[in-house]
C-alpha cells in the first residue's frame, strides 16, 4: 500500500453496491466532473480548436441536430458550450482544416439526410453559420478524416450503413472535394478506423461490420484510391474498433469491443495487414465505444472502453507479454456511447472524457498519472449489505472489504487484488443475520478475525480467521435486547481484548471480558441514554486507560464513561447533541495534543465536533456544516499536513465532504 494514497470505500445500500475511491496524493477525492449537451449525445471528438494548447471537445447530438463546442479551461474546466445546428440526427464528427487557413473545420455525418456536413472553422474557436452539406451514401453514421493520397490536404470517409458501403472525399485544400468513390464492406459497417496496417506508408482503412461479425481491411494505394476489402471473421457484433501498437513491435494492431458479448479481442498485427488470433479480454455489459491511450505513462498503450448497458468504463493497462491487465472500472453517466482521453486539465496527466447519451452529459474523470482516475470505482453486489469492515484476510498485503448480509444471513468477502479492483466475492453463511461487523486479531494468531452484532437474536458472534479469505466455526455469545454496536479494546489492562457492546432495545452497554480460551465473559453492564446506536473506545483524559463514547439516538445526547481500568466504568456523563446522533469519531481536531470528539445527527444537516480539555470535559463545541443525512466519517491527515481532516459521508445527498483541519 502506498501511504501517501489513502483510499475509501463507501457502501450503497440503495444500489447495492461498494464504490472505490482511489487517493490521488492530494487525496482531495474528486470524483467526475459533469457537463450539459443537448439531447441525445452520441459522439465526441479532441481537438485544439482555438491554438491555446488546451484540448477542446466536440460533441453530436443526435436528437436536436446539433453540436455542442465546449472549450478546454487552464484546470478541470471547460467554458460554457456553444451549440451550432448541423443536419438530420447527426451521428459522427472529425475535425481538421479543410481549407488551409489554419482554422479548424467540423466534418458531421448526418444520419437521417444522407448527408456530411462541413462547418467552417472561425476565429478563437468559433465557427461559420454557413456549411457546406455533401451527399452521401444511405444512413452515414460515422466519418473519419486523414490524408489518404499524401498531396499534404485532408480528405475524409464516411460509413453507409444502410448501403453496406463507404464513401471516400479526396480534398483540393479549399473546402472542395473530389466525387466521392464508394467500396463496398460488410453487412451493418458500424466503426471504422485509419493507419498504416502492411507498412507500405499509406493509409489502410479497417471497417466494423456488425452485421456479419466481420472486420473488412481495405489498402491504401497512395493516390486515394483503395483495393477491393479483405474481410475477417471476428466475435458476436463488434460494434467499434481502434488501433494502435499495444506490443511495440512498430507493426499496428487492433482492438474491437463486442456488444453481446461483454468483451474485448486485441488482434496483434502481422505488418502485412494481416492479424493473429484475438486475445479476449472481460469488460462490461454492451460496449460500445473504445480509446486506446497511454494513461500510467509506461510506454505501453492502454485501452478504456464505454460500456452502456450498465453505466461505467472500463480501464485495461496493458501489461508484459502482450498481455492487458483486468478491467477497473469507474461509474460514469447514464448510458455512455462514446468515450475520448487527453489532458484535459493541463497536469500533464492523460484523463478521460466520457459521453452519456441518458442523461445528456458528458462526464470527464481526472487521470492520476498511474492507470487509475479519480473517480468512483462501483462494485456490484449480489447481497443487500449493511456494514462494512477492510482488513488483509488472506494475508497478501493487499486490503480485502468483509460485508453483513442481514437478509441473507450471511457475510461477504471481498479480496482485493491491487488498484482498487476486487476478486468474485465469497459468500458465508451464518445461523444468526449480522447487521453489524468488526474486524480485530482477537487471539493474537496475526490472523484477523470477525465480531458480528445479531441484533435479531440479542447476540454477537465470532469468526475466527485462517488467514486465507476463511474462517472457523461460529462461536456466539449473548447480549443485552437489541445489540446495535461493538467495540474492540483492552478495558482491564491485561493485555487480551475485551469487548463494549450497545444494546438499543435496554439503553445500556454491555462489557465483555476476553480470556485466553477464545472466549468472552459478560462483565458488568452500564446504562447510557435512550437507544443506543454506536460506541468508540478511546483514551479520553490522557491515563491510559481506555475510555467509552456512545451515540444515543432516543434523546439526542452522547454518553462519556471513563474507564477505571479494571473492566468497569465511571457512571456516564451526558453531552446534549444534535437530533438523533449516530455516528462518532475520535482525534485531536484542534492540534493541542488533547483528544476531540466529532458527533453525527442523521437528522442533522452539520457536524457537531467537541473539543477536550484533557481533563474529562469538552467545554468547546462547533458545528460545521454538511449535506442531508450525515451518515458515517473518517478521520486521516488527508492532505499530508500534519494535521487530522475528516471526511463525512452524506446518506440522502450521496455526497462526500472533505473538511481540511485549519487549526494553527
């Protein structure tokens, strides 16, 4: 683990899944950005429109036949969008400058008028109202554009897809064209791509049909002409195609996402235009757009791909051996269709700009420079969890989420594999439902072990760990009515962990005792206020001895018990908080070397942070403001200053606040 990376995970009930949150060394946690198109976005395309050096977008929307300019900012900022109407349900867009003025053009197909339009570029980035349309071939969906007969002007091709062909325009350098030439593909040509396949030095065109599961390659001949296509059988509906050199062998190969089938094939390319056996590689449901990047600066290229069907992209690094690493994934809008990377932000950190088509966004994820984005990373569930707990439990120093499955009865484990990125999770059964889980190495094994709350069946339980994902036979104790919490920590100075459990349904908390057998004794049980709900251990006033704060949610305060050092307690002192306070952390907030104590109320719209004197009173209290519903928090030194932040998770606002100490 990297320690100037910290990372967090947040559990979803409602969705039913844990997000990632990779730490980006500033560890500040932004997650994507989002910005408004018009309707029905479906395509994008980088370029410099205004010779800033900052790398603008281009975005198609299909629906109000339209596109949507969005010039780049000095950060992670883009300017307000300019709209400009171009032809019936446009499908596709390239840039370039088509009339030798240095200005940048657009080149749009139009899929509903059989048409390409061109929009001449104007200055700072603007663009003509006039535009010249072209006609085309039946239901043109995608064009690209390149220098197809080396007389140094941009010609461009464009996809028929009703037609089963493609239409190619030679430029004369002002906005004119040569009659188009057509050549005949697959059935259902979908995505096309351009590049130099049989290293003769002029540029090949390789065509997506997904029709006929096919890919059709077509030679370059240098004047602008190509040959008759040689066509490939690949996968169940390709539906888009890249290439670039993943092997750095200086021959060009080819990767192509499959819709029905949840995958990606990498075809490494022979240098004669031909391409040995596909490598498969797992993405997410319907793919449908892919960019091919270097994201973690290793000299290998990369892959990212859009996947629709479920709302993410997937990140592949290219490893050793011509092998890609498995997909991470990030969340992205509703629906994305297309998918582009640059740096967008000017840190010299390639990032990735996504397009949604539901919900007419495109959302851009800052890279961090190593093949991760700070962005959220959704895992899936297949049980409804409730709590959650990290620990290394198979003991591969890699961190592992362990997951209460009330309905289910049962815990999941989760074993990382590095990168944020997960195992298929393991799924134990139990007798009693967990709603509760903590994680301690309870006999000193160096093994991690389990403590469940039951609060069905007033009881906890205990899972000891093999150090290898499993754990031994339940062991199950009793509690007070209604167990809510459990806590870990050596109450009676015999160096063995005991436990503080609290118990909603009998306002009180009760003590376990732990003994050499593995075994727990109640001890003594301690009233506090009204429902109970959560419970910390710490040493408050500097004695070493361990100390209980518990969040009682029946009448809005937390009671304080000082610990006397033998398992017992000093009668509870009572702090009227915020409504219903369900949630505390311990630090020194105020760097005075005293302890602090930070309170969530889940119907309050603020933190309530009480500041000690070290001396068992907390005669200084703030609120700092946060979103609806705060729900849980964690305290760190986040940004590397020596000082203690805390991040709170805000349940109905799916917001996360970051709160840098300032204190001097």
């Amino acid at each position: 683990m990297n320690v100037n990376r910290v990372d967090l995970a947040v559990l979803n009930y409602d969705d039913r899944s844990v997000d990632i949150l990779l730490g980006n060394g500033e560890n500040d946690y932004e997650t994507e950005f989002y910005y408004k198109t018009d309707a029905a976005p479906n395509s994008v395309f980088n370029i410099d429109l205004n010779h800033d050096g900052l790398m603008d977008i281009i975005v198609v929307n299909g629906d109000d036949d339209s596109i949507s300019v969005l010039l780049d900012n000095d950060d992670e900022t883009f300017q307000t969008s300019m709209e400009y109407l171009v032809g019936d349900n446009p499908m596709s867009v390239t840039g370039g400058d088509f009339n030798n003025d240095t200005l940048i053009d657009i080149l749009v197909a139009n899929s509903d008028d059989d048409t390409v339009s061109l929009v001449l570029g104007d200055v700072e980035g603007t663009f003509s109202d006039v535009q010249i349309a072209f006609d085309v071939g039946t239901k043109p969906v995608c064009v690209i554009s390149a220098d197809f007969n080396e007389d140094g002007k941009l010609d461009w091709t464009v996809i028929n897809q009703a037609d089963n062909t493609i239409n190619v325009a030679l430029g004369y350098g002002n906005a004119t064209f040569d009659n188009l030439q057509t050549y005949s593909v697959g059935v259902t040509p979908v995505s096309m791509t351009c590049h130099d396949f049989n290293k003769d030095g002029k540029v090949d065109l390789v065509v997506v049909n997904s029709g006929d599961n096919s890919i059709s390659v077509l030679f370059g001949k240098g004047d602008g002409t190509f040959e008759v296509q040689i066509v490939y059988e690949v996968g169940m509906s390709p539906s888009a195609v890249v290439a670039a050199d993943f092997n750095n062998d200086s021959k060009m190969d080819l990767a192509l996402t499959f819709s029905n089938e949840s995958s990606i094939d990498v075809l490494y390319g022979n240098g004669n235009g031909s391409f040995r056996k596909p490598l498969t590689y797992k993405v997410g449901t319907s793919p449908s757009a892919i960019r091919a990047d270097d994201f973690n600066y290793d000299g290998r290229i990369d892959l990212v791909v859009a996947n629709s069907g479920e709302n993410t992209f997937s990140m592949l690094i290219n490893g050793a051996n011509e092998i890609f690493h498995n997909q991470i994934k990030y969340a992205t809008g509703v629906n994305p269709v297309a998918i582009t990377s640059a740096d967008y932000d000017n840190d010299n950190r390639t990032d990735v700009l996504v397009v949604n088509k539901g919900d007419n966004s495109v959302s851009l994820l800052l890279g961090n420079g190593d093949g991760t984005c700070r962005g959220r990373m959704p895992y899936k569930l297949e049980k409804i969890a409730d709590s959650m707990a990290t620990g290394d439990f198979n003991n591969d120093t890699k961190l592992d989420l362990v997951l209460t499955n009330t309905i289910d009865h049962s815990i999941t484990l989760l074993l990382g594999s590095g990168y944020g990125t997960f195992q298929l999770e393991i799924v134990h059964k139990l007798h009693s439902p967990p709603t509760f889980v903590v994680v301690y190495d309870l006999n000193n094994d160096t093994m991690l072990d389990l403590v469940l709350i039951n609060q069905h069946n007033d009881s906890i339980t205990v899972l000891l760990g093999n150090s290898d994902g499993t754990f031994q036979n339940e062991t199950k104790f009793m509690t007070g009515s209604r167990p809510s919490c459990v806590v870990i920590g050596d109450f009676n100075n015999d160096n063995k962990p005991d436990l503080a459990v609290t118990n909603l349904g009998a306002h009180s908390i009760i003590v376990l005792l732990g003994y050499d057998n593995d075994s727990f004794q109640t001890n003594k049980t301690f009233k506090c206020g009204a429902s109970p709900s959560f419970v910390i251990s710490v040493d408050l006033n500097r004695d070493q001895i361990m100390d209980l704060v518990v969040t009682n949610l029946g009448d809005h305060t937390i009671s304080i018990l000082f610990g006397w050092g033998n398992g017992d307690f000093q009668a509870q002192i009572k702090y009227v908080i915020d409504r219903e306070p369900n949630y505390v952390i311990p630090g020194d907030f105020n760097n005075d070397k005293k302890m602090d104590i930070a309170v969530l109320g889940r119907l309050a719209n603020h933190m309530h942070v009480l500041f000690g004197d070290g001396n068992m009173t907390f005669p200084i209290r703030k609120r700092y403001g946060t979103s609806s519903s705060p729900d849980s928090a964690v305290a760190y030194d986040f940004n590397k200053d020596g000082k203690t932040d805390i991040a709170v998770l805000n349940k109905l606002s799916n917001l996360l606040y970051i709160f840098l100490n300032e204190c001097p």
